[in-house]
C-alpha cells in the first residue's frame, strides 16, 4: 500500500501565506487608504485644536496688554518689543532718561530713547572737549604767569632768607654773609653771583657798586652792627614789597584772562603772593613811618619803576651802609 508523504510543517510559509491574505483584502476593501484618511484626519483635527487654542491664548494676552497700557503699566513683552526699536531702559536718575510708564507691579521706568542717547553721547562729548579746552587754557595761562612772576618769586624767596637771618638769636660770620647775599638776590634775582664768592661788575648784574663792596667786605671777616642788619632787613622789606605791588598788576590781568577763558582763577594764580602782600603792606607802612631814606629808590630795576623820590644815590647808600 502506497503511503503519502505530506509537506512538513513551515511557520515561514504561513506568516507568508497571512501576509498574502491581507494584500488581497487590503486590495479589495482598500484599508491602507482609509488607515491613512483615518491618520490624515487625526491630525488636521489636533491642528485645528491647537490653533484654537492659540487663538484662544493670544486673544486673551493681547486683552492683558490693552488692558495694561489702558492703566498707564508697560508689561515685559512690551519691554522687550520697545528695546528691539532702540528704546534702552536704565536706572533712575540717569543722565537724559525719561519716564517710561510703570511696571505691572507699580515701579517707575525710565528710558533713554534713540535721540536722547544721542544728545546725550553729543554732550558727552562736548563735555569733554570743554574740559580739554579749559585744561589746556589753564596750563597755558599759568605757565606765562609763571614766567612773568619769576623775578617775583626770586624777590620773595630771598626776602624771606633776609628776614630769617635778621631773626636769628645768634648771627655769626655765616648768617651775615647769607644775609647781603640774599639783600643782593633781593635787589637782582637773577645775578649770578654765588654766596660765598667774590661780587663783580660781571656776576652781579644790577646790584648797585657801593652794596657789591660792602658784601665783598663781609667775605674778609668783617661783621655787621645790629642797626646795619635791621637796615638790611628794612631795605629788603622795602623791595618786596614794590616787586609785589607790581606782581598785583599781574594778578589782576591774569585774573580777567582766567575769568574770560572760564578758567579756575585758583588753578593759575600763586596765592602765596596775596598771602604776601597783605602782610608786606601792613609792615611797609610802619617802616615808611620809621625811615625817611630807602634803599627802594636806588634799585629801580628790582621793581620797574623809576624812584620815587630824587635823591643823591651815592649819598644815600653811603648812609645806609653807615660811610
């Protein structure tokens, strides 16, 4: 008896065979297409949806920031939408800000707009070119005062070396010697006569001859009487006080250039020389009470002007230097 092999059991063809079966169903009630209608349809739904609801969203923020602006506030979004048009919003108090509204929660804001940081930046700068100008007026100004008042200031510095020797409790040869020295820088700063050497008609410029001798005198070892060191300081008093008239006449020119340049008149006068005057004055006029001939009129070139009153200048110094 013939037996029939039958095929062995294959789950590949099977998965094949059902595959197979749900192509031609799929081809007859065509359910891909409608898988996909149903997929497509889905999703134009969900869109909608969101849609809406953005409507929705956005409808109900824009009715805040009417709402908002109606109240007088500026909310952040409108910060930010302001700040994308050049408006840049800063601390209160700052140079050329201006109001802004208020934020929802109340606080001020300020602004600087476009044209406001521009003038601002246009001031700035010309804040700044004026601080140049007046900077660069004052150094100018105060250096030709500072070469003008340069025989001032020699007078003054010297004065004041006078002064101290005739104040010393105990002069000696040496506080003598840098006593008329001093007298002579008092009467001819710029002399280039050193302390301690011998006075020429070379080195000593416009000291007067008889004064060159009687310092050349003291370089031997000769010393000076208590009433020819009261002299010496009286006469140099006398100097300083001329040479600081006519340094007033330099203030006040200065002054007015100070003032019209719109400088600090502080920043380009020496005070030192105010200072000076006022006290000069109040010890020239006791002197003037006290001394009817002065050496004031016998160095003219120490403060330019022509003596004040005529006299026989050799007579004069002879007295004064007691010959």
């Amino acid at each position: 008896m013939a037996t029939v092999q039958l095929p062995g059991y294959n789950r590949r063809d099977s998965l094949d065979t059902i595959l197979k079966g749900l192509q031609i169903a799929g081809g007859i009630y065509n359910i891909k297409g409608a898988m996909e209608k149903s997929d497509a349809l889905a999703a134009q739904r969900a869109e909608q949806s969101k849609l809406a609801e953005q409507q929705i969203a956005k409808g109900e923020f824009e009715a805040r920031e009417r709402e908002m602006a109606e109240k007088g506030f500026t909310s952040p979004y409108q910060q930010t939408q302001l700040t994308r048009q050049g408006i840049q919003f800063v601390p209160e108090g700052t140079r050329g800000a201006i109001s802004f509204g208020m934020t929802p929660d109340q606080k001020p804001l300020f602004a600087l707009t476009p044209q406001s940081r521009e003038e601002q930046r246009l001031a700035t700068k010309l804040a700044s070119d004026e601080q140049k100008r007046i900077s660069k007026a004052t150094s100018d100004l105060r250096k030709e005062y500072t070469k003008l008042s340069d025989n001032s200031v020699g007078v003054l510095r010297n004065y004041k070396k006078v002064e101290s020797a005739y104040r010393n409790p105990n002069p000696s040869g040496a506080t003598d010697i840098s006593m008329v020295f001093a007298f002579m820088k008092t009467i001819d700063p710029p002399s280039t006569v050193r302390e301690g050497e011998v006075a020429t008609a070379e080195n000593s410029g416009g000291i007067p001859a008889q004064v060159r001798n009687f310092y050349n005198k003291i370089l031997t070892g000769e010393r000076l009487t208590p009433e020819q060191r009261e002299n010496f300081y009286k006469e140099a008093r006398e100097i300083a006080a001329g040479q600081m008239e006519l340094q007033r006449f330099t203030d006040d020119r200065f002054r007015q250039l100070a003032t019209k340049a719109g400088v600090d008149v502080d920043d380009v006068l020496d005070e030192r020389f105010s200072e000076f005057m006022e006290s000069l004055q109040k010890q020239r006029q006791e002197m003037l009470s006290e001394q009817p001939a002065s050496m004031f009129d016998l160095v003219p070139t120490a403060i330019g002007q022509p003596p004040q009153r005529p006299q026989d200048k050799e007579s004069v110094i002879n007295k004064f230097l007691g010959e």
